[in-house]
C-alpha cells in the first residue's frame, strides 16, 4: 500500500472541485475562512480554476475536471488534495483521469459523498492510500470541531486514537455567514446489530458512499475483488454510509456488492449514519444492516461518525486499521501512523 508523505508546515495544499463548485456567497465565505485557517497553521491553500462554478450540478465538463485534478496531481508543491463540494456527476470525470500518473505522485487525497467516485477508484486501482473525511468547507469553521483538529492532525502523522462524538447533526441548516461549525442537536449512539459482537478487529479500511459504490460496481473502474484477494491476509474493514437509500434499497445495495464478490475476506462492518432513509415494509436501518449481512457471521457496528451527518471520523482508505467496541464506547486507530 502507497501512503503518502504525511504533511508538514509550508506544504501546499490543492483544492479542486471533481463534482460540484462553489457559488453561494456563505460558501464562498467559507472557502476564504479555510484559506486563513489553515494559513494559520503552515499551509499554502491553492485553487484550480472551476473551484468557483457551477452550472447543472457540475463545477466543468468531466474532461476539465479531470485535468484540473491533475494538474494538482502533477504540482511537486501540492502534498493534499481536498474536494470543493460533492454532488452528484463526479463519475463523468473518471475516464479522463491517468491512473499511472496519479501512482506515480503519491499524495493525499480527501472528500466524501460523491467524491467517492474519485478516492475509492484511486485507492483500488492505484494501490494508493486516500481520505474519506470533510470537504474544504470543514476547514472553513470559525471555531474547529475536535474532528476537524484530528482530521488535520492525523494527516500531519500523528498517532490520534478516534472515538465517538457526544452529538451528532441531526438536520441540517442552511450556512449564512459561512463561519458556522456544525448543528450538534442529536445524541451519538453506536450499537452492534450483528449477532458477532467482536470487540476488537483490524484489516485495511475500505469505503465510502454506498450509493455511488453501486454506481460503480461492475465497471471498468471496478477494481475491488482484485484489490481485497491481494490484501485477504489482512483483511478489510468495510465502512459505508448512505445519503438516500430507502431500508429496500440499501439491502438492494449490500446484496449486490456480497454477490459481487467484494466482502470476500471482510473482517467487520463500520456504518454512518444515513442522510435521509425512508422505511419499507416496516424495516429501520438497523434491521436492514442485519437482514442483509448477519449470514457473514462478522460484527457490523452502526451509527458511526462517518459521512454526511457530522462530526466525522478520518477514514483513510488502504490503511490498517485496529477497531475497539465494546458496546458502548469505540476507538479506532491506524499503527501505519505509529510505525
């Protein structure tokens, strides 16, 4: 596995927009605040040129995307890569991208919802080890969230043992002046759904937004039954978060990644909290996990800090990761940081 050089004071920082673009005066606001933040700590912030458009959902056309994300990836000053915005047309950049090239300029690369389209690929084909976490507007707050902190200080190379949040943000609300953190409203609640109530498990992180992961299941950006028989001695822990499956099509969505063969070797599940979700058949999120993975015989966790209902968790793909649950309080860390 390629991780890449953990950051350090004067490196350069790249921001890119793979789906979406910033238009929204807050968002704008939010994105110079980042700039300062992070100014504040030792790093350069740079822009590529469709950081600030958006039309139809898409901040260019999937070429221009393509390029100008690799045009970061070619900037020997650039040490991390952190996505504008998610959305919903990242997949149309993907035939674009050079994936020898992006192997051969190892750095970090970071977003989250759509921007799965982009790290998973990444990490699967190139062997490259990326971040699920915030967005460049996470950067943005006026006051940072300790997920935040950890979030920077982790790709810094500092051993950080995560655990859970005491609140989470339940609904989300509009940004106004762009400095806002997030909206903690809702009592974190992580619980095993599984039968396997494990409590401690390791294998290499591995996932991201269930909703594009189906997106790509099956293509020739699919590289992921390769990807877990080369690490199976390790194993992967599998996290996944949804932004809009309903409890039909998320079972819809696990029994297509098992059948197609990509929980081989699987060593435990992490899920975020979901976006938005509507009950079928009178089945919640928790009975949906369980209904669609418990024949595993793995421990499944739920309610994770991961994805589109923060604070978030770093979840780098492609690292080893050491899981502690004992019911009630989790810890994660990753010893290739400690080594």
């Amino acid at each position: 596995m390629n991780i890449p050089k953990f950051l350090k004071k004067d490196d350069v920082i790249g921001v890119t927009a793979p789906s979406a673009g910033f238009i929204e005066q807050a968002d704008l606001t939010r994105l110079e605040s980042a700039r300062l933040n992070l100014s504040e700590r030792g790093y350069e912030l740079i822009e590529t040129d469709n950081v600030r458009k958006c039309y139809k959902g898409r901040s260019s056309t999937g070429k221009k995307r393509a390029e100008e994300f690799l045009s970061l990836i070619e900037n020997k000053d650039v040490k991390y890569i952190v996505s504008t915005s998610g959305g919903d047309f990242l997949m149309e950049m993907l035939e674009y991208l050079d994936y020898d090239k992006i192997k051969a300029n190892p750095k970090w690369i970071q977003g989250y919802s759509d921007n799965t389209g982009l790290i998973y690929p990444i990490t699967t084909i190139c062997d490259m080890a990326t971040v699920y976490s915030g967005n460049i507007g996470d950067y943005g707050m006026s006051l940072w969230h300790a997920a935040v902190r950890n979030n920077l200080k982790i790709l810094e190379g500092n051993d950080i043992a995560q655990k859970e949040f005491d609140l989470f943000e339940n609904e989300y609300v509009k940004k106004i002046t762009g400095f806002e953190g997030y909206n903690l409203t809702e009592k974190v609640k992580y619980e095993f759904v599984s039968e396997n109530k494990t409590e401690s498990f390791s294998g290499r992180l591995l996932g991201g937004c269930l909703d594009v992961l189906i997106m790509l299941c099956g293509t020739r950006f699919d590289k992921t039954v390769d990807f877990v028989r080369k690490y199976k001695e390790e194993g992967i822990v599998w996290y996944l978060e949804s932004f809009a499956l309903s409890s039909a099509r998320l079972q819809c969505a696990l029994w297509q990644l098992k059948e197609a063969g990509w929980f081989e070797g699987a060593k435990g599940f992490l899920f975020g909290r979901p976006c938005f979700f509507a009950e079928e058949y009178e089945t919640d999120f928790n009975e949906s996990v369980k209904t669609a993975l418990d024949g595993l015989n793995l421990p499944i966790i739920t309610g994770c800090d991961i994805g589109h209902r923060p604070p978030r968790l770093t979840m780098i793909n492609g690292m080893m990761a050491e899981v502690k649950f004992d019911g009630e309080h989790f810890e994660m860390r990753y010893p290739e940081v400690r080594e």
